[in-house]
C-alpha cells in the first residue's frame, strides 16, 4: 500500500481542486491545515514546499524513483496525480492534449478572473477603509461571465469539459464554477454549465473533497483582522 500523500490544503477553490481529486482517486492522504488568513503560507518551512507562498501543495513519500517529491501550484499537483494514477487523464494522446487546454483554461482564466471578481465584489467594500470600485466589479463580472458562456458552449456537446469522461479539467474548474452566485453570475441562459455543475455536485469524491474542514472557511468579509495577510502582502 503506498504511503500518504501530504496534502497542504485550506478550504478555498484552489484546495478543492486537490481534495476532491484525492478523494476520486481514493489515494490515501494526511491534511495539513495551511491557515491563510492567520499567514500560515508565509512559514518558512511551508515555503520549503511552496516557494510562492500559496497553498495547495504535496508531499508525496512515494514519489519518481522512489524519492520523495514536494509539488506546488495546483494544476501541476493535477498533472502529477493524474499520471501517477493514471486516472482522469483520458485514454488518448488527443484525450490529454484536450484535458490540458482546459486545465490551462482554469489556471489562466477563470480562476484569476473569478478570484479578482470575488475580490473585487465582497471584499473590497467591506475593507477599512472600503474600496468600493465601480469599474473593477463590472470588468471582473463581465469577464467571469464571458468565460462561463466559453464553458457552457464546451459542455453544450460535451458530458464533462474534455469529453465523454471525466478528467482533472473538471477537478480544476468545479470549485470555482460551483461558487457562480457569489461572482453575481447567473446561469439561466447556461443549461449546460447548470446541468455540469449538478452532475458534479452529485459525485461522492466532489462532495467528500467539499466537504474536507469546511468548518474552517469562513466569510472573510467579517473577518477584517485576516486583510491584512490575505490582501497587502
């Protein structure tokens, strides 16, 4: 039986990405609380492992040669458990280059996109002092809705975003997708981003990767102390 991976994880988007992949492969693993808003990211033996002082990240004891392997940035910690496993990567060569695009998809787009909007549109109004910018709520929301009408076309001939099988594209994407009304998204005239995210909700390792210390996360607009380390360093 193979050691545990080493998952340094808090409840966020970005966290579920791996939990849930964890749990779907049913890979054994051991969760490290990084506490962002405490600035537990900024420790020096957490930035050993993550180097930009972001979570998630791995250990895993069992890694290439035998040696263990340390991993930051999420869609690579994706890629690696992917062919380590062997799961969730498609069968093909063309399967994976499909995987890959959006997988890149995620990580260049919608997830900086729907983090500033998140940002921009419950947190910065409720900073001391409030930083409530008009122009910065509709450019996100505007560009988080654009790549929603991307995804839906995807999906539109699609089961999951790559295919017909499920992949860690939809790993990636699900977390953020599945936070769409706090972005002051809509998903009326997005059946097919609708009826992914359902199918995804569903899933036992999606709702076990959620579920993974959600007691910790917490409205960080009523948290001003957690500003200061979340948003100015």
């Amino acid at each position: 039986m193979s050691m545990p991976i080493d998952l340094y994880y808090w409840p966020t988007p970005n966290g579920w990405k791996i939990s849930v992949c964890l749990e779907e492969m049913g890979l054994p693993y051991t969760t490290h609380l990084i506490d962002i808003g405490h600035g537990d990211q900024f420790a020096p033996e957490f930035l050993k492992i993550s180097p930009n002082n972001r979570m998630p990240a791995i250990t895993d004891q069992d890694g290439p040669d035998s040696a263990p392997v340390s991993i930051f940035e999420s869609g690579a910690i994706l890629q690696y458990l992917a062919r380590k496993t062997g799961q969730f990567y498609g069968t093909t060569e063309r399967n994976r280059i499909t995987v890959d695009q959006w997988l890149m998809w995620q990580m260049g787009g919608l997830g900086p996109m729907a983090g500033q909007a998140h940002h921009f549109l419950k947190y910065a109004p409720a900073m001391d002092p409030p930083n409530d910018l008009p122009y910065a709520k509709d450019r996100y929301r505007s560009e988080v809705a654009r790549l929603y009408g991307v995804l839906d076309r995807q999906l539109a001939g699609n089961e999951f975003v790559a295919g017909d099988f499920i992949s860690i594209a939809d790993f990636s994407i699900w977390g953020w997708a599945s936070l769409w009304e706090g972005q002051q998204q809509t998903l009326d005239d997005k059946q097919n981003l609708a009826r992914w995210l359902d199918d995804m909700g569903q899933r036992p390792g999606v709702i076990a990767g959620r579920a993974l210390h959600a007691d910790k996360r917490v409205d960080a607009t009523q948290n001003r102390s957690s500003h200061a380390t979340l948003f100015k360093r």
